[in-house]
C-alpha cells in the first residue's frame, strides 16, 4: 500500500486509464495515511473521507465504462483552505472563517471535478495565506516531513507537506510573494506559480488583488503540466483572467534543452541577500546540468532584489488591508497575532505609496521583459535557505520568489539536492509571461537528468510502529 501513495500523477494515470489501479484504492490508500500519519504533519484541516470515496467510486465507475475523462481522472487532490468548496468548511486557517461554507466551489475546484479528480481535503495554509507558521489559531501549523522540528514553507504549508509525505497525489497553493514555491522549495516538490491570469482565482479567498495567484503543487514538474492542463483558461468572471491559446502543457515536455538560453540572476544571491552556501554550490551544479541537457547559459543583471520585494511589499499590505478591513477593525481578536500585525500595516500605507509601487512595478515589469527579450529563461536558487526550525522561523531580508509576483511571470520551483542536514534545496526557473509550457519543460528535464526524486522523507517511509514510537 505504500508503494501507491508515492506514484506520481503521470504514473498512477496510466495504471488507472489501463485499469490495473483502482482509483478507489488508491483513495483508501492516502486516507489510512492521513489519518495514521497527519496528526504529527498537521498537513490536514478537514479530510473529506466519505465524499472522496463517493468520487473515487463514480470515477471508477466511469472509467470502467469507456468514460476515461484524462490524466487527473480518479487522482486524489488536496486542496489548500482558502478554495472555496461548496458545502464544505473554507476557514483560511482562521478563527474568523472556521463556520464559513461557501455555497460554491472555486473556479479551479469545479474544473478539478469535471476533470474527474477526487477531492480528497482541505489543507492548513499560514492564516489568510498570510502570517506565519502560528500557534495560536484553531488549528496547528504543518510541519516538514523531512524533519518535524522544521517549518514546511508557507503559505501553501500544509500544501508542501501533504506532498513530499505521500499524502495526497497532487495539490493546489496559492501564491502572492512565493506561496507556491516557498513550501515546494522546502518539502522537496515541485510547485508551479503560473503567469497571472492563466488560472482563475475566483472562489479563493483573495489576499491582494494584483498579485495572487492560485496554481498546482505535485512531486514533479510533469505533473504540475498535467493539473495545468485541466486549471489553465479564460474566465470572464475574474477580471484579471487573460483570455490567450492555452498550449499542450504535458505535450510540450521531453526532447531535451538544446537551443535554449538561460539567464542566471546572480547578484541576487552574490550581493543582493545573503545565502547559504549549500544553496548556492546546488545552483552552480544545476546550471551544469542544465548545460548538459543542449542550454547556453548567461549572467544577466536586473534591479536590486530589496526593489522586487518592497515593491511586491507594499502592494500586497496595501491591498490586504482593503480586504480586511471591514473584519479586522471590528474583531481583531479573531485574527492570529501575525496575521492581525501584517494586515494592519497596510492601513499606514497612503495612497501615494501604493501609487508609487504601482507605477514602480510597471518599470520592472519592463526591465524584465527585456532581459527576457535576450535569453529564454532566468534562474536563481528557489530560496536563501533551507528550511528553519519553528524557532528560526522568521523571513531576513527579502525573497527570490516575490520577483516574479511583481512582474506576474511564470515561476517553478524544484528541488536540485539536498543539504548535509537532509533538508531539500532548490531551484527556481521563470520564464515569459504565458510560456508556462517551457518552463515547466525546463523543469522537467532538470529531474528527469537528477536523481533527486527518488528520495522520500524518512517520517513519510517508516513503518507505522516506528512513527507511532517518536
């Protein structure tokens, strides 16, 4: 049984397509998981047993019927808890949204369904999808499978978590300044912020209006292609959705990198913020094996790091607190103390600062369509680190991840080794807006060339006394 629960999307597909996998055993399998291994992980706020299996057993019924719908059909799905579910629990984390059901599911949510993918629970998330790994809310924080006394990344925490300890098969995040990418950085997956407006996010709880972004978090950068294929299109109920082609995401991948240029960012991580060695020696050795696979690779140079980040800084308080407002002004006290201090910051920000940051961004977003105009792809570490224990857990300067919120890019996470400690590193590769297919071919030929999945975290492959006695 565990063997299953480490199948990725693309091969637990197959199985199930050529019926030799049940999509109903293969639920049954991450339910018992969840439920023997989740209440040292805390990756799950609600686990939505009975209707999975309901969902599991019609997407079996069809398949069995000739009604194979494609890759996510009979998959289990995790949900971070700020999707709406109609019907069903969508608390952001949060002692103010704990008895909130939404009459509807997200926008995602119902192409996930129709896509005949089981919807197997809802995920922690730091509050809001804002904050930090915090105590003092309804419900814990996740935890890193790869060592417990260690954050997981966040927003997406329990996203990442459920992930890299074969909890569920593939998962959806939300990103505002690296909420995908930051827990996929630090679980050791692959997490795919997409180009803002390629995914809907209506039926999400919004954090800040010009920068979220709601996109899929899987082991591989293949199976990421494979949830893009069901997530990616125009809605025109959401006014920031971009009506373009959708390419053949999964189609796009394979046939090596030879032609393409890559631009490395290095005065992020040489001069901009300092960086742990570790990640830093696993960028290099990444830039070889993206060589080896036919790429050229250039330093390229852009703005200071600390110009993304304030800017991506100042809009997201800013627009955070024109949401809550109305909440936290009147009950402060359902808020977590980091989520109440972030948010309330945004109400000393005028509205010459946020102008300003506005108009700030378009010049970034200019300066990077111009390196962009010159290579294929840029690079740089996922993260400045790896991940801290709950006692380190504050962010020290600014981010590699929030660039790309800024200039609404395209940006993958994925995982390019490991630190002697046994924590995963990473590597982040952004790309044009709407050539998401190439990133996550840059993506997927990285692993495909590494070993790096093949490693699972020991808390999510011991044998059940062993977890039972820690």
């Amino acid at each position: 049984m565990t063997d299953l629960a480490f199948l990725t999307i693309a091969e637990a597909s197959a199985l199930i397509q050529a019926r030799k996998l049940s999509p109903v055993d293969l639920t049954k399998v991450f339910i018992e998981r969840v439920k023997r291994l989740d209440g040292k992980l805390n990756a799950f706020i609600l686990l939505m047993e009975e209707s999975a299996l309901a969902e599991a057993a019609k997407a079996e019924a069809e398949i069995a019927a000739g009604g194979w719908k494609g890759p996510l059909h009979g998959i289990p799905i995790g949900l971070k808890d700020i999707y709406n579910t109609a019907g069903v629990a969508t608390t952001g984390h949060s002692a103010l949204f704990k008895d909130h059901v939404p009459s509807e599911d997200a926008v995602t949510v119902a192409k996930l369904r129709a896509a005949g993918a089981v919807i197997l629970g809802k995920l922690a998330t730091h509050e809001f999808a804002t904050g930090g790994p915090c105590f003092d809310l309804p419900w814990p924080p996740a935890r890193n499978p790869w060592n417990l006394d260690h954050i997981p990344g966040g927003s997406s925490s329990g996203s990442g978590a459920a992930i890299a300890a074969g909890l569920c098969t593939g998962s959806m995040g939300t990103d505002t300044g690296g909420s995908i990418r930051w827990p996929a950085a630090m679980c050791g997956i692959a997490g795919h912020k997409p180009t803002y407006g390629l995914v809907s996010r209506r039926g999400i709880l919004p954090l800040s209006f010009s920068l979220d972004h709601g996109g899929p978090m899987c082991w591989t950068a293949e199976d990421c292609a494979l949830m893009m294929q069901a997530l990616a299109g125009h809605d025109p109920l959401d006014p920031a959705s971009a009506k373009v082609p959708l390419p053949d995401f999964a189609g796009a991948l394979g046939g090596g990198l030879k032609g393409l240029k890559i631009g490395a960012i290095r005065h992020f991580f040489e001069t901009d913020l300092e960086t742990d060695p570790e990640m830093v020696a696993a960028f290099d050795a990444s830039l070889d094996v993206l060589k080896g696979l036919g790429a050229t690779v250039e330093t390229v140079t852009v703005s200071p790091l600390q110009h993304y980040a304030d800017t991506c800084n100042l809009i997201s308080r800013a627009e955070a607190f024109a949401i809550h407002e109305r909440w936290i002004t009147k009950t402060p006290e359902l808020y977590g103390e980091i989520t109440r201090r972030r948010i309330m910051a945004g109400a000393f920000l005028d509205a010459d600062v946020y102008v300003n940051a506005m108009r700030h961004r378009g010049r970034l977003v200019a300066e990077m369509a111009a390196v962009l105009g010159k290579v294929d792809l840029v690079v740089t570490p996922g993260w400045h680190r790896p991940a801290p224990t709950f006692e380190d857990a504050v962010i020290r300067g600014p981010i590699f991840t929030a660039v790309f919120n800024v200039t609404g890019s395209p940006a993958l996470s994925v995982c390019n080794g490991f630190s002697k400690a046994g924590l995963p590193l990473s590597l982040q590769i952004a790309g044009r807006p709407f050539e998401d297919a190439l990133v996550l071919k840059a993506g997927d030929a990285y692993e495909k060339a590494t070993d790096f999945r093949s490693l699972r975290p020991a808390f999510a492959t011991a044998a059940p006394a062993a977890i039972a006695a820690e």
